[in-house]
C-alpha cells in the first residue's frame, strides 16, 4: 500500500524528485547557453595589416555566472539533505540565486566584450593563419594598433532567453521547495543517530520485564544458582537472580 501512496501525483517522493529536476534542468540550460558565442569584436587595421574578427562567449561576458551555477547546483545537493526549516532556506537561496542568473544576462557591455577579446588573445593566436568570412582574409588575433577602434557585434538574444527560461524554472523549484519543504520526502532514517537508549515494550505499551542493557544485576552466589538449577531455570538470567 505504500508504493501505491509514492505512486501517487502528490506524494512526497515526487514533489521533491519534480523540484530537484526542474531546478537541475534550468541549471543546466543556463551553464549550455553561456558556453555559447554572445558576441564578435571586429577590428579593421589600416592595411596592409589584416581584419581580426574573436568571438566572445557568454561565460566571457559574464564571469560570474559560473559560480551562480555552481552555488545553485550545491544548493540542491543541500535541499536533498535537509528538512524543515533548513529546507526552505535552501529553496529561498536557490530562488535568489536563479533571479541572479537572470539578470546576469543582461549586463552586457561593449567594455566587457572588448576586455574579453584582448585576453583571449595570445602569442600563438596572433601569428595564426586567417579565415575568410567573404569580404577577404580575417585574422583570428585583434592587432594592437594605436588609434584602432574595435566593433563589437552582439549575437546574445537567443542565448539570453534560454538564460531566462533556465532561470523561471530554477526560480519555480526555490518557490516549490520553500513553499512545501515540510511535504516533501527526506533521507531515511536509517542516516539519523542511533538513539542512547532504548526499552522493550509489550503490545499494550507497557515495559516489557527485560531490564535495560545498562541495569546493574546483582551477582548471585552458588546457593541460589544451585537453587535456580533445581527448579529447571536459568542462573544466568536476571528473573532468576532476583526471585
């Protein structure tokens, strides 16, 4: 009957396997769009020096969206080993953290995107072969030329709202967390602390006759062992050390 019940739309197993997948499935599609190029920086030298044309990724622009993920994907592991109070806190962080993600995308600027070619930039790139993108050879390096103003390109719409759907279903996932913590499933409890003590009890909840483990028995001396042995008992036991 209790594989009916976690079987059920709203049973506690599902609620925290929905949020834990909707907020991995949004951490995801934010760290596959940042991966991406959000933006080209050209640069025309005067001749006979060569265009360069370097393509900025997302993760460029935005170094700290990284991190954001990365907290965000610790904030689950997080939400999975705790309950109650510390639960809904980590749903409440995971909703901060998605509502970051999501303005992150949009802090774009042409300084960024230039400062992000210029490290790209190496002693192998610079010297590398050209391409040609129809208008003639491009280089793969920006020159550094006095008086050379680079253009910057922005390619980012569609990376952007990938970023934002990612970041609504990682905010959806804080909300669910922080709003049913105490509904959802949690660790079994086969991972709490033993507890110090424990009695054995009869089906009526009374105290069964067995002592506790920790109960001084008082030694018996040979006559009442000899005793207990003639009337068919233990002497080891304690009913018969104390009768």
């Amino acid at each position: 009957m209790s594989s009916d019940v976690e079987r059920q739309p709203g049973s506690p197993r599902r609620e925290l396997v929905r949020a834990l997948f909707l907020g991995a499935v949004g951490a995801g599609l934010i760290f596959l769009a940042t991966r991406q190029g959000w933006a080209q920086v050209a640069t025309t030298p005067p001749k006979p020096l060569p265009a360069s044309r370097i393509e900025v990724t997302g993760a460029a622009l935005v170094p700290y969206a990284d991190a954001l993920v990365v907290a965000a994907l610790a904030t689950l592991a997080a939400v999975l080993a705790s309950r109650g109070v510390l639960r809904r806190l980590a749903g409440g962080l995971f909703a901060v953290v998605a509502a970051s993600l999501a303005a992150s995308a949009f802090t774009l600027s042409r300084g960024t995107a230039v400062a992000a070619a210029t490290a790209n930039i190496s002693p192998a790139s610079s010297s590398a072969a050209s391409v040609t993108d129809g208008s003639g050879a491009v280089s793969v390096g920006t020159p550094d030329v006095a008086g050379t103003t680079p253009h910057v390109i922005f390619t980012a719409a569609g990376w952007q709202a990938m970023v934002v759907v990612g970041a609504i279903a990682m905010l959806a996932a804080g909300i669910l967390i922080a709003w049913r913590a105490d509904r959802m499933a949690v660790m079994s409890s086969r991972y709490d602390a033993p507890a110090s003590t424990r009695y054995d009890t009869t089906a009526a909840g009374r105290p069964a006759t067995r002592p506790p483990a920790t109960a001084e028995v008082t030694p018996a001396d040979s006559a009442s062992m000899w005793e207990a042995l003639s009337r068919g008992d233990d002497p080891t036991s304690a009913g018969s050390r104390t009768s």
